[in-house]
C-alpha cells in the first residue's frame, strides 16, 4: 500500500526538489491517514500543470467547500483564501524569458484539479502552519509518492476527474 512503510520522520528524504522543510507545513505533527478508494482530493495550481501526479499537497472536499465557502463569490478572493488558509507559498514574480515572456511562477493560480483515490493509500493529513507569513489553519493533505513508477503523468494510485480554470479576476 502507497507509503505504508513510511513514517513522518522519513518524509524529508522522500520529497526531493522542495527548498523547506515539509515538517513545518504543519501546525504540530499531522496523522498518518488510510485514504479509501474513492477519495476526492483537490489542489490550486498554475494554468498549465505539468507533473500533476508528482504534486504533494492536496486537500480533502470539506476543506475546499469552507474555503470556498469564506471566499465569496469572486476567483480571486478563492486564490487569496485557499493560498492563505494552506501552507502554500505567494507564488514568485518569475524572471524574464529568454525570447521574451515570463518563466517561473509570474502566473497565477487559476487551476483548479480534482484527483480520486483508485486504491487505498497512506498520506499525512493535518492542519496548516502559519508558514510563508500566512494565518494557516486549514485542513491539509500531504500525499508523497502518487507517481511512483509511473513517471509524474500517470499514477498507479489515483486518476484526474476533473480541472477548472478560475478567471483571473
């Protein structure tokens, strides 16, 4: 089963590529949690997501409807609510492109993904720090490994139900 024989002590190494500590995205020490097939798992992300099994945050459906629910009715009031809520950092300025353009993080978060559990797996679910200058406080879901073996296109362990694309406004 998906990170069975992990435990949090052990998530440091497994996460490669992250400039911080993962431990300190939660407020005290997150649960290791079975998630039962079928899970519904959602994550705000840049327009065009690359890797989307190779993401680890997500959240679980009640914690997307509060969220949604405190924003209102405008996208950007989302964006700035889910970005505040979660450890998530303000996504960077970016830097000029080479040919023109912008790379990096210069866009915003518009993407919305919607992800199932296809099999039961493990993942370390607890509430959000007030990391990166943000109130924290929101439920969170940090989900290790969905791309093992399969390459951060596919999973072994969940499947894409859906993307919304939030307006920018």
């Amino acid at each position: 089963m998906l990170n069975q024989e992990y435990e949090w002590h052990d998530m440091r190494p497994i996460r490669k590529g992250i400039d911080y500590d993962v431990r300190l995205s939660f407020n005290g020490r997150p649960v290791k949690e079975q998630l039962a097939p079928g899970t519904i798992l959602y994550r705000l992300d840049h327009p065009i997501v690359l890797g989307i099994f190779g993401k680890v945050w997500w959240m679980r459906e009640a914690a997307f409807h509060r969220i949604f629910d405190r924003a209102g009715g405008t996208p950007s009031a989302l964006r700035r609510e889910w970005q505040n809520s979660l450890s998530m950092g303000k996504p960077g300025k970016g830097e000029e492109g080479k040919f023109g353009g912008w790379k990096g993080e210069a866009d915003t978060r518009t993407q919305v993904l919607v992800i199932a559990t296809t099999q039961p797996i493990f993942a370390w679910v607890g509430i959000a720090s007030p990391l990166f200058h943000k109130s924290g406080g929101e439920e969170q879901v940090y989900l290790p490994n969905l791309a093992r073996g399969t390459g951060t296109i596919r999973s072994d362990y969940a499947r894409l139900l859906r993307t919304y694309t939030l307006p920018t406004i």
